[in-house]
C-alpha cells in the first residue's frame, strides 16, 4: 500500500534576487513498512523533503499525496489533522516539553486528538513501555538522559498509530552506542507495528538497519536502491566477518 507519493515536486526559497533551489522535480513513493533512509550532505534537501512530506510545508512546483489525499487540496486545518492522525515525527533536538512527564509528553498529542485522559494515559504507558521506559514515567526531561529523552519522543511518535513517522538526524546529538540503541529500537518497532518510517542521517551506520536507501545531492534523488544490494558494503563498514 502506498503511504507517501510525490510527484514532480520543487522547493525553492529566495535569496535576494537569485532562488535557491532545496529540491528539484523529486518523484517518491513510500509504501507502507518500509524502513527508508534518507542520506546527503548539509544542504542536499533532506529537511526539506520530510517537511513537505509532513505537511509542515508546500511545493512551489508538484504535489504531495498522503494516502492518496493530495495536500494542496487541503485546508491549514484539514493539514493540521492529517499530522495529527497519519504522520509521527521524531527530531534531533528532542523537543520534549519541560514541565510535562515522561508520561505526560507522550500523552499530549492524544489530548489533541481529544481523546479521554485514562484511555490517553493508558496508550501512553504502552507506548513508553514498548520503548523501555516502563520505569521512568514520572521522570521531567531534566530527570533523563540523552538517549531516555529521544526514547520518549519516539513513543510520542509512536502513540498516535500513525502511517508514517518521520526522523530528522534523531542520532545527531547522541553518542554512537547510545546512536546504534536508538536505531535498533527503531528498527524493531519497524518490524512489529509496521509504520513506515522515513529517515534523515548522514551516519553510515544506519544503514544496516534500513531496507532502502535514498540518496538526495543538489536537491535530486541520484540513488534509490533496496539495501539487499547494499548488505556487503554495509557488513565491511560495520566491520562484520563476510562469508
């Protein structure tokens, strides 16, 4: 089942008199469980794209299909819900509510679904015990570690059963095990739930725990390749025995 399609698509901002182009024509299709990684370098037009996927902006050029809804035909609010219902997002910087529980974080975007505080709090629960913090419920963000923090913003993607969730650099300000954990996790709720996920990251060793590889260099896809071409390069990378 296809979850995300972009047709065409183009993003460009202006810089004085001259735009700059952040992507390019792009045609995607994600179906639904797959576990993308989206790689390029600072500037290669990754958070753009997963910002038009999200919703969070629009295309000058093309569209963007959510289940075959096309997201220009929709109002700010209609938008507004849609994330709310289909789309999880996962960032580098946590962004954690700091006078709200571990509980209480994850429980929030339930309370604007409105759904009814004990089913909310009883969902989050869940989703913070599927990410291993069944013991740290009551824990402030100042009361968790790095890694906790980014496992609780996980679980608040996770909450919603949403179709996609999309990850910007949500390894970047973790040490490589606690990097190599997360992924893991990611990886294995993957598996289980079957959301698809949707990965920005310039580390290599993400790719091991994908099933297709994305490429995007000046604002174009120049790579899109199952990663089962890809399970030598990344067993040398990782260091593995070969054989």
């Amino acid at each position: 089942m296809t979850v995300v399609k972009l047709q065409g698509v183009s993003r460009y901002f202006p810089v004085g008199n001259t735009p700059i182009t952040a992507l390019d024509k792009v045609d995607l299709t994600l179906e639904k469980g797959e576990f993308v990684v989206l790689r390029g370098a600072s500037g290669s037009g990754k958070s753009t794209l997963l910002n038009l996927i999200g919703a969070m902006d629009d295309p000058n050029e093309g569209e963007v299909f959510i289940h075959g809804m096309a997201l220009s035909s929709l109002s700010d609010k209609q938008k507004s819900q849609l994330r709310s219902h289909y789309i999880g997002f996962i960032f580098q910087s946590f962004n954690l509510i700091p006078v709200l529980t571990a509980l209480e974080n994850v429980q929030y975007p339930l309370s604007l679904q409105r759904v009814a505080n004990k089913e909310g709090k009883y969902r989050a629960a869940q989703a913070l015990e599927q990410v291993g913090l069944a013991d740290f419920i009551h824990r402030r963000p100042n009361q968790l570690s790095g890694g906790q923090m980014q496992r609780v913003a996980i679980a608040r993607a996770l909450v919603t059963k949403p179709d996609i969730i999309l990850a910007d650099e949500p390894t970047a300000n973790l040490d490589s095990e606690t990097s190599k954990q997360i992924m893991d996790l990611l990886g294995s709720l993957n598996r289980n739930t079957g959301v698809t996920f949707l990965f920005a990251t310039h580390h290599d060793f993400v790719l091991s725990r994908a099933s297709r590889i994305l490429e995007l260099k000046d604002g174009h896809i120049v790579k899109d390749e199952p990663v089962q071409h890809l399970n030598l390069v990344n067993q040398i990378a990782l260091g593995e025995e070969v054989g």
